[in-house]
C-alpha cells in the first residue's frame, strides 16, 4: 500500500477551516474523534493546551508557528495519562444484538415486518439488514450525537455488501440507509433523543460548536438542540440517514440526521435500533441481495444459516462517529 506523506503545515491548513491562519478551538474540537471513544470538550482542550504548552501566548489560538513546536510525543504521553471515566466516553450505555430472521422468536419476526410497513421498503431490503440492536443506558447513561453511518465516495464500501462485491475500498461504513429507533421503556428522567440540527437551514458544520457551547454535547447541551423527542414505552421513532440520489436511490449523507441520546438523569433507559442497509451502489445491493437468496436456497432447511451470515457479519460493528 502507497504510504502518503503529509506534512505538519497540511495538517494544520487542513484543520484550519475558515484559512484565517489560526487553530480556533472548534476547529481542534470539530477534528477530535481520537479513536479512543473519549468526547473532549472545550475545557479539555485548555487542559491540553496547558499540560504539553501547546498555546505559550496564551490566546487561546493556535498559529502555524505554535503547531509546529507541539510535540507529539508530549501530546501522546498526556493522552495516554488522562484517566477516562465513562462518562467521558462518546456513549456511555451497554448493547447486544438480537436475531431476526428466518426461524427467530415470533415478537422477533413481528417487529422486523411492522418495520417493512413502515418504512415500506422491498421485504429482501428489510430481511437482509441487520440484527435488532438493544441498547441499556444506566443513570448518567449518554451518547453525543453523532450520524449512523458515514459518507460514501465511490471508494467506500458498505460493511454488508463488501464480501460479495469482492472489492477492496479504502474506506468503509455501515449504509444505514434508514433508522427505526423503538423506545423500550418510559424514562424518568432525560434520556431524549436529540437532533440537534433538525430543520436548521443555514447549517454549516461549524456552526454546531459555538464559543464554549458544543450542540454535539449530550450531557450538557441537549436543551440547545432543535428538536427532541421523548422516551414513551411503544413508540418509535424513524428517520433517513441519507438523502435520495433523484433517481428513486440513496444519495449522499443527511446532515440533517444527526441525533444523540441525552443524559439519563434518572432511572435506565431501554431502547432498540433497526438499521436498514442499503448500498448507495445499486449493482452491488442487487448482487449481496442475489448472493443472500442463494445462499437461503441452497441451504434450505438448515435454518437458513444465510442470514446467520449476515448476523454474524454485523456481531463485532461498534459505530463511533
Ligand atoms: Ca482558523
Ligand atoms: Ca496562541
């Protein structure tokens, strides 16, 4: 694989969003997903600045000069340090996953056709999706908002479609086209589901952090967010990750989509996604539908082990984006 060099000057225009020659600290805080789940919020960073003397004229900027003194190893060690709570984490709530295909538990089967009247999607479409996804949040439980899946470029590949296309990608998100989040259980305090963008016209990704405010944040910022909807035991709640392509198709990312799950502040919250996945490439969703229908066929009988497959493809997905 072709290694490609970037140099400390690319980092920082490529952090610098607004080319104004300075790191504001959105523009740190918007590029801080560090793979580690930890959300780092406005203080954190000063905190940052401070330990590896990131910011030495104290203005609370970053220049190109200041970039290129950091240490990264200083930066790493300090990282590495800092002790992480759970509440610190991106989402703090526990989940497992439930089969719903052939052969699965009658409620199991019953929700996933109540999902196909609903969204009124092709049954193949809904069958071959993944599992049912039931997530617990304790008190203190959260998860800052973040999108179900990702954007895709013709070099993304869809978790569920890329064995059968055979096709090596560069990058790869889960094609959650569609989600149907179930609440489970009334909440008795917090724990609603926020979106914090709904209906924003003039959104602009910077925009969601503002000062010391971050509408991203959970904990701290959901009565900010545009729209919340609250936790009632038999409801649902559904929504387009991606928008249409104009030719009856999915499109690009929805923006618009992003949600989180607020702060519980009192007693668990018990909630269940179904995620429909559909390749924004028509060709390779027909061939995976294709393949998962042979599959069924040539096993049949056998517990059609075929949409055990795609089960057992979605076992390890952990989405943190
Ligand atoms: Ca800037
Ligand atoms: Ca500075």
């Amino acid at each position: 694989m072709e290694m490609i060099e970037i140099s400390q000057m690319d980092i920082f225009n490529l952090l610098d969003h607004n080319q104004d020659g300075q790191l504001q600290l959105k523009e740190v805080l918007t590029h801080t997903r560090l793979g580690n789940g930890r959300w780092m919020t406005p203080e954190n960073i000063r905190e940052m600045y401070t330990a590896v003397k990131a910011d030495p004229d104290g203005n609370g900027v970053l220049s190109l000069e200041e970039f290129k003194q950091l240490n990264i190893r200083d930066f790493h060690k300090y990282m590495g340090n800092q002790k992480v709570k759970m509440s610190d984490l991106v989402r703090n709530s526990q989940h497992t996953w439930l089969y719903q295909g052939e052969g699965a538990h009658q409620v199991m089967r019953a929700i996933r056709q109540r999902v196909m009247r609903l969204t009124r999607l092709p049954p193949e479409i809904v069958e071959h999706s993944e599992p049912l996804q039931v997530v617990r949040y304790d008190q203190g439980g959260h998860y800052h908002a973040h999108m179900d899946s990702g954007p895709v470029f013709p070099e993304t590949a869809c978790s569920h479609t890329k064995l059968v296309a055979n096709e090596s990608a560069p990058f790869e998100t889960s094609c959650r086209y569609v989600t149907v989040l179930f609440y489970l259980n009334n909440v008795t305090g917090g724990g609603e589901t926020v979106f914090p963008i709904a209906d924003n016209r003039t959104y602009e990704e910077m925009s969601l952090i503002q000062n010391d405010i971050d509408l991203r944040d959970t904990r701290k910022n959901c009565d900010k967010g545009n729209l919340r909807v609250k936790p009632q035991q038999g409801t649902a709640v559904f929504w387009y990750n991606y928008l249409s392509d104009g030719e009856g198709w999915v499109g690009e990312l929805d923006d618009f989509a992003l949600h989180g799950g607020c702060l519980v502040t009192q007693g668990t919250k018990w909630i269940a996604n179904n995620w429909i996945n559909v390749d924004p490439n028509r060709r390779r969703q027909q061939q995976f539908q294709q393949e998962m229908e042979r599959l069924a066929g040539s096993e049949a009988g056998a517990g059609a082990p075929g949409e055990w497959t795609v089960d057992k493809a979605y076992s390890g997905v952990h989405l943190e984006l």
